[in-house]
RNA sequence: GCCGAAGUGGCGGAAUCGGUAGACGCGAUGGUCUCAAAAACCAUUGGGAGGUUGCUCCCGUGUGGGUUCGAGUCCCACCUUCGGCACCA
C-alpha cells in the first residue's frame, strides 16, 4: 500500500480504518504536550544524578520571584536557557537545570497588609500556580532539586552563614546614615537605590536617609577581588558596571593639622597638587567641625550644618547646584609648605566618601574652582598645562603637566610627581599611599516581617550574642498581627521578642530586623543540589561535582545588586573553607527583554455633553479599528470636538471612561471622556468598555498599560512549543523586543509544515531521484547541522531556528518529488527531529516516536555533520570591476587564480564595464570574487 | 558632564576574517483551490529610472570625511536613541 522507505511505517499512524487515505493526523500541540510532559515526569527524563563518567554542566537560570503569575518575560528568560541545556545534554553533558522560588519579599506582605492573607499563603498559593505554569514550558527542569527560600529548612542556612560570616567579623553592626523608603518601610542596601532621583529600587519611592543601627556585611574587604574577573566570560557590560559601582580610585591620604594640632586626614588621587591646596573643606557631618569651629563662627556654621541634615540628599548632590559653605574660622597648616590655609565647611564634601574632608585644590579641580571662585578664595597653579602662557586660569585644569610653585619637585611631569611625594609623605609620616571605593559596605538589616530574621539576641548584660547554632533555625512565628502602617510585626510579638541570654541565661530580647532577601539569591545555587540537606548547607559530594555554575542566564538589571553579591558570597565562603573555588559562576549571559506590542488605539465617535471639563459619554461608536495595529490615517474621518460630540482615536481607557485623542489638524489635544455610563458599540453591537481597543506606545510590560502578554492563553492556543520557537526565533536574545501578535503565527506556521513534510506517508511519486537534488538535500542538512550547532553555542537562537526553517522549505521543495524515497530524505527527517528537540520539545518527541525510533529524543546524541558532505562543489564567483557587482559566474569550488580571472574577462558584463579602460590590476579572492581594477 | 551599548526595508531581524547588503519570518500585492470565505499552497516584494520585458543602470546600512581594489564591518568627527554613574576629592 504504500511503497514510501522513509521511516515510520512501524507504527500505525491512520486514527482508524475509515479514514480516508489522504487524511492524515494533524499537529496537535495540546494533546501531544500534555502526553509527553506526562511521561517524560513518570520516566524521570530530567533527573539529573551524578555521574562520574560523564562530564558535569551545571546551568542556572535566575530564579523567579513569585508574584502569581508567570510574565512572558519568564518565558523569555527561561525557554532560551532550556534549549541551550538541552543541546549540551545532547552533546554528551550531565547536566542540571534546576528551578526554584525567591520566595521571600515585600509583595507577600504588603498582601497580607492589604487583604488580610498572610504571606505563607500567599506565597505558596502563587508558587503552586507558578510551579504548573512552569511545567507547562515543558522545560528539563529537575523539580527534585527545587527550592524554596521561605522554607526553615532553606533560611535556617541564611543564618548559619550569617553566624560563621560574625565569627569571622564579616558581618558586623555599626550606627550609620542610611537609605529608608518611607513606602516599603524598611532601609535598603546602597545598591538597590536607584538613578540620581535616589528611588527605592522596588517600589520608585524616594529615599530618605536616617540615622540607624544596622546588620552590615563587609563586602569592601574584597573590593579589589571583586575588580578581577579573570577566569570569568562575563559581559563586558556586566563587568564594567561593577567596575564603576566599586569605583577603585588610587591617591594618598594626607594628614593635614589644624593650628592647634588636631590631625585632618584627607584623601586626594593628585597628591602632586598639595602645594596648590589654598583652603580645605570638610563636610557638615565631619565630627571635627564642632570642635574646630571659633566661637566667632560658631553660630553661623551650626545654622550651615542644620540647613545641610534638612535638605535631601538628592539636592545636596546635585552637581548642578551652586556651591555652598560656610568658614569655620579656623586654618589648618600644609604639611608641604607650612603654608596657613583656612577651613571651610561645604556641603559638597561628602561624608560617605574619603575621610569626609578634602584639601582644597582649585587650580586643579573642578569643584574647588568653583567654590573658591564663589568664595573668592586664592587660586594657584601648580601642574602647568601644556602650552600655559601663565595667565590665571578659567576654568580647572584636571590633566597631567609639568610641577610648579612645588619647592624641590617643580619641573616633576605628572605621573612621577604622584608617586615622589607620596614616598616624601611617607618617610616623613605626613602620609600614606591609599585606595578608596565607592563602594559600601552590604547593609543587610530589613524592618520588615517576610524574611530570614538575623540570629541574634541583645542582652543588657553581655550585649549582642549570637543564637547558638543549635537553636537555628530561629523560626518566624506564624501567628503575627499586620499593622497598616507597615511595622515590622515581630518587633511587637512578645513570644519572639523575650528570649533568655544564651550567656548569662538573663532576660534579653532577640533581633527583629530581617534579612535583605539578596542574602537568599547569593547562594540558592548551593542549596538547588540538595534541597532538604539537614546536616550542612549542602551535600558536600554532590557539590563536589557540580560546583560552579558553568552557564548563567539572567537580566541585566542585577549587575550591581544580586550579581555582586553572589560574587561576595562565595568569596566569603571560600575564606570560611565552605568552598574550594572564587567565583559562583563561571559564564554569564544577559537577556533583553520583551516589550509590549504598539497599536493605535480604536477610532471613535462619542455622543453626549459636557460638564466643566470633563465630557460625560451617552453614546461612544467605533468608527474604525486599526488593522494591524495601524490606524490607517489618511482614511480616517476628520476629528472634531463640539458641543455634544468627540470624535478620535482612543489614547487610554480605564474603569471610568476613555482619553480621547484628536490626532487631526493644527490643535492636537487629548479629551478626557467619562464613559460610566455610556453604551459603547463595534458594528451595531453593544460591547464593554474594556473591549475598546486604547493606544499602545512600545514600552515596558506592565499591568497598569495594559499592554501584558499572557503566556497560559499563548500556550492555549499555539501549544508551548510555538510560544517557544517564537521567543528564541524573533528576537535577539540578547536584546529582546516588542511583542509582535501576528509573528507568532508564522512560528506555528512553520511547525505545522515541519509536521506535514515528515507526517506525509503518502505515496512516494515513481521515477529515479535526481542525484543533484539529493546531494543538494544532503549538502543542506550537513550544512544545518554546522550552522545550528555553532549558533546555539553563541547564544543566536534566532539564526539557529532561522537555518531549520530553511531545510524545512529545501524538503518541502523536494516532498513531491522521487527524492522522498532515497535515504537522503531519512537522514533529513532524522537530523532535522534531533535539532529541533532542544527547541521545541514535544513535537520533535511525538515526530521522533512516530517515525519509528525509540524514546526518547531527548537522551540522543546531537548530529554531527560531514565535512564531505557540506562541500559544495559549484559556487558563485562574484565579479566586480573597481568594486561594484558586474556579474557572477558558478565556477567549480577551489578554481585557482588565473582561470578565475580568465573566466571574469571574458564575461560579457565586465567587457561592457571595463572597454575603453586600462586594467591595472585583477584582485583574487579564493573562493570569493574578482575584482578587476580599471581606469 | 563622564562611561558604555546601539542606529540596516513597512516591521522583527540576518550578514565568522573587510569580499553578492537585506538570510529567516511578519506584513503587503497578485494568483491557485472554493458557491464564497478562512486555512493551505505558488509567485513577487529595499528605493528609483529606463527598456529591445526575465534585461540594464543609478541610489541605498544615522550624518560627514578617511583608509582600501573593495567598508554595514576598520579609523576620525558629529547627530540621535537607550542604559549606567553623577560634587567620589
């Protein structure tokens, strides 16, 4: 009946014997999904075990915070990595990819505060959903290793470290100025205060800065370990972000003294200017400045420094601003050339840099330029500039020159000068070589309930004493009051505040701040390879074999939060002998992100009155809907605005009604439409306000714009492997996008016809197949191996799937013809089911199963390509004359240089190109082009 | 202001080393099938000009220069967009 020899004749593939013989079985994604997830679960497909024979590869993908409901961003992040993981367990890998929940954080809790649901609940009931959302990718995660970092049995380990990180004076409390957002309630750590409008990283409030008692960690003792990244294959975006947050800057400190002897230290990177210092500043906060400060001046500078402690420090820092500051009165002496020198207070020091005191260099320096020029304060040079005509300066020169009015140093160039004084400062104990950071200590201490509480206990008489080990994990209570304003509930729960001194056995009372939940995602990465792991952190042997992380894949949004700090961390552990490696993960790649879809909004024709400003709405028409998300503009009706109606294109809608926008004529303006109670109608139907179509601008998903893709309906509709290809092929993965509804169908397009080639048991058409046809089939296939191969290796998922997509049309070319019947055909079917699994999962399982092979797809090898077979035997020799495309000729590949040339000459386009000219040259590139020079 | 990334058709995006710009897909146009539509399939699709009509020419990768036989790719200057930092001494 069918004399076909492609594969997949072992297994009956016609629904029933009625069917007719064309009818074959449609792609259905829904069925053969769930089928598949099925089984691939009950067989532990992505059980990922030890195995000494095989070489391990550990790839991490950032863990999801879970607010609900998976985003498309997710998928996005996630589905990439799944394929690549794919591909090296193909190659021969064992390889892990676990998944897992950063379960504690605000949103919880502001729940719990807003309806009354406490955040265990919550969190769990959104994990859960999340956690099916997730299988329904049909990712290779191995949900045995999943972890959940609110679970005692995960954040009894936050505190273990916290206590060996104490023992070892790696975390430590100090009284500081610190960031607090008035809205989360709670301080935050430096990093997650965000731009130069200082906003809460989480929620966009403004900080405030506020004088607390505070758990820190001390990541500036490994500053300059964090600069090294060598042994990492890391962006270079990422690294020079970090670069910048630590901000290493080389100098010396000074030791200035006032007149009566008080030691000033300041620090400078221009040690070499010291002899231009003409007044010195130190910052309101600088503990000298009450003491230095005369009696003349007192009252002037305590009213300066009030004014500095009320203002924000977004304006004080502002750079723009003009300079402030105040004279103390008092004169300090330079150490180089004994020279008196005042002291001002200035708000443009700042505490939190340096030793929070600066000389003063305003030759030299922008700031004290600008400052002495306000102050009418001395000016000299002492680098000079190159070509300086010796005239007073406009403005600060900052570049290298050659030492002046600097005694024994003068005609010293830059670079020497910096490094003689500082060795004159030091055999005269004037002063040091010094580094300083911008980098802060990690404040880890939260005033908030959903977190892992900080395992310690304040006792009147012996102080501040850790929880002894074995008394961890020190549990949250459940049983926990939310107040409205946000306080932290364990600060007023009696059971968890009274506690016995673990020294003195006295009444003490336990700490109440939380840990910042960056501490979870600094080490989850441990904790995924034994999640229930009761005796350390984790199983020491399976760590042995996984650790590091070989491959990360994540945002970009954490290079100076979570990616430092994880970075710390293990630093940290490796000099607690936690582990034997520097660096937590060997390769990073960051991921853009998807953006929302743009669409004009629907053209309407709003029927109805005005009150004061607002128009309230009787009727409202859709006119015209944009196709394509394009209105088409020139075929639009004229917009108006009269006494009863509006007529426009729908800016934005709401609960309450509708912006209207008039996007015709001189006075463009936008109508603010009260649509309550209005009847809306498309096409004479009576329809909902929320089915009016509002204007889409390309941003950032958010629920607020409305503009969110849902992936449970993508996947209804599509099935998870069109979703997926989709992500991977329209995209840069490194870049991300805007969403863009009607390219998805072009992704399911493609599956479908991939079905229906390799499907296709229909009778091979008769005659001998055409040998050229068939090498050329064999030629693509080999060729797309190559190409698939090396692209996912470099993360170009796009071009990767592009390369199937075009084997796919090479066969569906060849389908009707006798080239379906050589194994050709069956080693293209077979190649291009094995290149598809790591993409799309379940149809490369389902087609693999029914062209005859064994389960699974999944645990084969990745196809190899022949070097023979990707030969090409004819090519296109692209002639040029003076570098412009004239002709091409196919020439056999590896055609030397002399009959290459003869061969363009004699072409009857150069002849044109070049007659009545000189050849001065013929260019010869192998396997290239000629390109025949001529004037 | 400083640092970094990026500007390619109507759109998403391709183009290892400097060597055919626009792969692949979306959209669009025309056609086949159908009573019709959808789906599917086939063809065309950077812009322009000319034509002896499957042919020829010109322009074209943000702008202006340069290097080179040849530049989306390298160099210089500039413009725009996005990100980071921002009185950091």
């Amino acid at each position: 009946m069918n004399n076909s020899v492609s594969p997949g004749d072992l297994i009956p593939r016609r629904i029933s014997d009625e069917e007719p013989e064309i009818m074959r079985i449609a792609y259905n994604p829904q069925e053969i999904e769930k089928k598949w997830q099925r089984i691939w679960n009950e067989r532990g497909l992505y059980r990922s075990i030890i195995d000494e024979s095989k070489q391990k590869f550990y790839y991490l993908t950032m863990l999801p915070y879970p607010s609900g409901d998976l985003h498309i961003g997710h998928w996005y992040a996630v589905t990439p990595s799944d394929a690549q993981a794919r591909f090296y367990r193909m190659q021969g890998y064992n390889v892990l990819f676990p998944m897992g929940f950063d379960a504690f954080g605000l949103p919880a809790e502001n729940a719990a505060i807003r309806r009354g649901i406490h955040p265990s609940i919550w969190t769990h009931k959104n994990i859960d959903n999340m956690r099916r959302q997730l299988r329904s990718m049909g990712a290779m995660f191995d949900w045995e290793r999943e972890m959940v970092s609110c679970e005692p049995e995960y954040y009894k380990w936050n505190q273990w470290f916290f206590l060996k990180m104490y023992e070892k004076g790696l975390a430590y409390r100090k009284k500081a100025a610190v960031d607090f957002c008035p809205s989360c309630n709670t301080t935050l750590a430096r990093e997650q205060v965000m731009g130069p409008e200082r906003v809460c990283e989480r929620c966009g409030t403004p900080v405030i800065k506020k004088e607390l008692e505070q758990w820190f960690f001390r990541i500036t003792d490994y500053a300059d370990e964090l600069l090294d990244f060598s042994g990492l294959e890391w962006p270079e975006r990422v690294k020079t972000l970090q670069r910048n947050w630590i901000g290493r800057s080389e100098g010396a400190e000074v030791v200035f003294k006032s007149e009566q002897g008080d030691p000033l230290v300041v620090f400078t990177t221009r040690p070499d200017t010291l002899w231009g210092a003409t007044f010195m500043v130190m910052a309101p906060e600088h503990p000298l400045v009450e003491k230095l400060t005369t009696a003349a001046q007192k009252e002037a500078v305590q009213r300066y420094v009030r004014n500095a402690q009320r203002m924000a420090d977004i304006e004080r820092e502002s750079a723009e601003r003009e300079k402030t500051g105040v004279f103390s009165g008092a004169y300090a002496i330079n150490p180089v050339n004994h020279e008196r020198i005042p002291i001002w207070v200035a708000d443009y020091v700042l505490m939190t840099y340096g030793t929070g005191a600066i000389m003063a260099v305003p030759a030299h320096d922008e700031r004290d330029f600008a400052f002495a020029t306000q102050y009418d304060l001395p000016i000299r040079v002492v680098i000079a500039p190159t070509d300086w005509d010796g005239q007073p300066l406009s403005e600060a020169y900052s570049g290298e020159g050659v030492m002046i009015n600097s005694g024994v140093l003068d005609g010293t160039p830059t670079p020497a000068g910096i490094k003689k004084v500082v060795a004159w400062l030091e055999e005269n104990g004037l002063g040091k070589r010094a580094v300083n950071y911008r980098l802060h200590d990690w404040l880890i201490s939260r005033q908030r309930y959903w977190g892992t509480p900080i395992p310690m206990i304040h006792c009147p008489h012996c102080g501040i004493v850790p929880v002894p080990e074995d008394q961890l994990p020190v549990e949250l209570p459940t049983d926990v009051t939310f107040r409205a304003t946000g306080e932290n509930p364990l600060t007023y729960h009696e059971d968890f505040l009274h506690v016995k001194c673990p020294i003195c056995g006295g009444d003490a009372r336990r700490e109440t701040d939380t840990m910042d939940t960056f501490m979870d995602s600094s080490w989850y990465h441990y904790r995924y390879l034994s999640p229930h792991y009761d005796k350390a952190p984790w199983d020491p042997e399976e760590g042995a074999y996984w650790l590091p992380v070989d491959q990360y894949t994540g945002g970009i949004e954490h290079a100076t939060m979570h990616l430092l700090y994880t970075r710390f961390f293990t630093k940290a552990l490796r000099d607690l002998g936690i582990v034997n490696f520097d660096e937590p993960m060997l390769r990073l790649f960051n991921q853009g992100t998807i953006l929302g879809e743009p669409q004009d909004g629907d053209f309407v024709a709003v029927k109805g009155h005005w009150q004061e400003d607002a128009f309230m709405a009787e009727t409202i028409d859709v006119l015209v809907r944009p196709e394509n998300g394009r209105l088409q503009r020139e075929t639009l009706p004229v917009c108006l605005v009269n006494e009863d109606t509006v007529r426009g294109e729908v800016w934005h809608r709401d609960e309450g009604g509708i912006k209207v926008r008039l996007l015709t004529g001189e006075n463009e303006r936008i109508v603010v439409v009260n649509a309550k109670h209005a009847t809306i109608q498309v096409d004479g139907k009576t329809v909902r306000l929320m089915d009016i179509n509002m204007h889409l601008e390309v941003e950032k998903m958010s629920k607020s714009k409305g503009n969110v893709v849902a992936p449970d309906i993508l996947v209804a509709q599509y099935g998870a492997d069109t979703v997926r290809a989709y992500l991977m092929f329209a995209f840069d993965w490194g870049s991300g996008g805007p969403w863009n509804s009607r390219g998805i169908e072009g992704t399911h397009r493609w599956l479908n016809r991939v079905w229906a080639i390799i499907m296709d048991d229909t009778p091979v058409v008769g005659g001998r197949a055409d040998p050229a046809l068939v090498r050329q089939l064999r030629r693509k296939t080999h060729q797309t191996i190559r190409k698939v191969t090396h692209d996912v290796e470099a993360f170009a998922f796009n071009t990767a799937i592009a390369a199937l997509m075009e084997l796919t049309n090479l066969m569906k070319k060849l389908q009707a013809t006798p080239v379906r019947g050589t194994p050709a055909w069956t080693e293209a079917v077979e190649r291009m089911i094995l290149m598809m699994a790591p993409f799309t999962p379940h149809i490369a399982e389902e087609m693999w199963q029914q062209t005859g092979h064994a389960f699974s797809v999944h645990t084969q090898a990745w196809p190899a390509w022949d070097e023979e077979a990707v030969k090409e035997e004819i090519m296109t020799l692209v002639v040029q004359v003076n570098g412009k495309l004239r002709d091409k000729i196919k020439v056999p590949v590896g055609i030397d240089a002399e009959k290459a040339k003869a061969l363009a000459l004699q072409s009857e386009a150069v002849q044109r190109h070049i007659s009545g000219k000189t050849i001065r040259k013929i260019i010869f590139a192998a396997n290239k082009l000629v390109n025949i020079v001529a004037q």
